[in-house]
C-alpha cells in the first residue's frame, strides 16, 4: 500500500515526526497514570517562605553571657567584656545604653540591637503564654524577671566634680560606686577638673552618660 505521507514529507521527516508522536504519547501517559506527581503551588510557597523566615536569637542584656554574645556578628572578645564589664560597673537601664560602650556607635547599635529584648519585653516560644513573673527567651530558658529600680536620688543642688567624695559621686545619674572611684583617681592624677567635659575621660563614661548628669554637676576651685 502506498504511503500518503511520502507525498508531504522525505523519508527522514517522516522517521522525525513518528519519533516526536512516540514521545509525545509517553509524555501524555505518564501525566495521566500520575507517575510524575504534580506541583503543589501551595507547598511550594510555604517552603519559601519558611526559608525566607529570619530567625533570631534574643537575649536579655542583664543576663547574657560572654560566649552568647559574641556569637552576635560584630561583637568579638573585646566588645564581648566591655559590655560585660559595664554591665557589672554600671547596669543597663535600657539596650540604648549600649551606646555608652566605647567602640559601639550608632550605626553599629543599629547591627545588633535586634538581637536584645527591650526592657520588659516577653518573647514567646510557640503559642504558649510567658508566665508574669518571668520572661521566656528564645533558647527556652526562663529566668527571673528583672527587679524593679530603686529609686532614684534627687539632686538639688549640682555637685562639685572637685570636691565630691565618693557617697556624692553615685547620685549622679549612670555613676556606681567603681566610676566614682577612677572619677577620683583622675581627678588626682589631673590636680582637679578643668571643665565638667574632663570626666568623660574616664573609661565608661561616655556623652550618653554624660548628658544624663552633665547639668548637675560643676567644677569647682582646684586643689
């Protein structure tokens, strides 16, 4: 029987056109026994965006360790004890009071502050709920939540930066017992202030702590 196709198409094209009918039938028969599993759009979208969930790790400045904070990106060893140290010296009130730690500037604070709670913030795990008298942190450890101030002395007449021993020194807003002692320590090593900007020479105290008392203090005769 003579083939119609030869009036249309060469040998060759004839030998290219069944293959492509072949593959295309095989390509129809495994769609419909479902051999090859359809995408689920749905799935796929819930995939991404759990992959695109940043997740971090919240701390609490009055309790974080040394080795957790420097696995911070941006704080070292150094940093790592300085905002230790200012911690055991001085205390936060806030997480912006990291920015009275030498080395940490605005644009810096603004790298790492996600990685702290706010003051009195709860971070839930789950859905359950975080109990009054506690705060839950990512790691799922629970820990005491931070006392209450105490309060704070009013100063109603500046102080001598000259003159002032130790007691008058702590009731300067940010000034512990340890920063009253090196204010002293400089104080003698300078022969006394010649302006009220000397004392943020010393380590620790730095703008930010000092325009919390800056307008309760001046420098008296020198002795």
């Amino acid at each position: 029987m003579k083939n119609p196709f030869n009036n249309w198409f060469t040998p060759d094209e004839q030998r290219i056109l069944i293959f492509l009918i072949f593959f295309g039938f095989v390509g129809f028969l495994v769609q419909y026994t479902g051999l090859i599993a359809e995408e689920n759009p749905e799935a796929t979208d819930s995939l991404k965006v759990a992959l695109q969930e940043d997740f971090e790790i919240k701390y609490d400045l009055t309790i974080v360790t040394k080795k957790q904070l420097m696995s911070i990106p941006g704080i070292g060893e150094k940093r790592a004890s300085d905002i230790i140290a200012f911690r055991t010296e001085t205390g936060f009130n806030n997480k912006r009071d990291l920015l009275n730690i030498r080395g940490i500037g605005e644009k810096s604070y603004l790298k790492i502050e996600n990685y702290f709670i706010d003051f009195g913030e709860i971070s839930e795990i789950g859905n359950s709920k975080a109990k009054k008298d506690t705060i839950k942190v990512s790691n799922n450890q629970k820990v005491k939540s931070k006392p209450k101030k105490k309060t704070e002395q009013i100063i109603t007449e500046k102080i001598d930066i000259n003159s002032a021993d130790e007691n008058l020194l702590i009731k300067l807003k940010g000034i512990g017992p340890s920063k009253a002692k090196k204010i002293i320590e400089l104080r003698t090593e300078l022969g006394g202030f010649s302006t009220i900007e000397q004392i943020m020479q010393v380590k620790g105290i730095g703008q930010k702590t000092f325009e919390k008392f800056k307008d309760h203090i001046f420098v008296g005769e020198r002795k």
